[in-house]
C-alpha cells in the first residue's frame, strides 16, 4: 500500500476520533439517573464531558403531570465549566422528569432527559 495508504490509515481514524469526542455528553448527574432519594432536593447538577456554553444550554424538570419545578435557567458551577445546575422549587414526593440541552463550547448540541424518583 505504500506510505499513502499507511498515511490514510492513520489520519482518517484520529479524524473520527476527534469528532466523537467533540460533544458534550452527560457523565454524572445528582440525583442520579433513575434514583430514588430519600430527601427532596433543592437542585439538579449535571456533569458532562465537554465544556458548557450556559447562554444557549438549559435544564427543565416537571413533575408527573409536567409542571415546572424548575427555575428554568441553567447555570454553571462556579469554577467547573462542564457543569450545570438548576434549583428546584419546594418539591415533595413523586417521580421528575429532568430535560436537558447542552451547547458545548464548540457548539455541538446534545439533548436528552431522564427521571428520578423522590419517596
């Protein structure tokens, strides 16, 4: 193949490489995903694997008949720029549904949701 096609061979996968990675995925979140907690919480954290560009990102959480209890913006924790928080309104019992949109930094958009259950 010569040294054109080891060349390929090595450049198109770090190419890939660098594309999967650019965005931002949710690593960690409190309460976790599909938790049951004992205490209702006073605000969501999510975690996740890029930086967070806070103007165009955002963070929902409904209760079960999709109520916000959410102050509906999303804010960074100070100092942890891949970080985002919401606070919570006096919530009880019930299942919640987070919703969330992160912008990375270098403006790739991911999306998704999940529920956590507070006894």
């Amino acid at each position: 193949m010569g040294w054109l096609g080891g060349a390929i061979r090595f450049v198109v996968p770090v190419l890939f490489a660098g594309n999967a990675l650019a965005h931002a995925m949710l690593d960690n979140s409190t309460p976790a995903v599909g938790s049951t907690v004992a205490a209702p919480p006073t605000e969501v954290v999510l975690e996740f694997s890029e930086q967070i560009e806070p103007t165009f990102s955002s963070v929902q959480v409904t209760d079960s008949r999709g109520t916000l209890v959410s102050q509906g913006t999303a804010n960074l924790v100070p100092g942890r720029r891949n970080t985002l928080t919401t606070k919570l309104t006096a919530i009880g019992s019930g299942v919640y549904k987070v919703t969330w949109k992160a912008v990375s930094v270098d403006t790739h958009v991911t999306k998704g949701s999940f529920s956590f259950t507070v006894r």
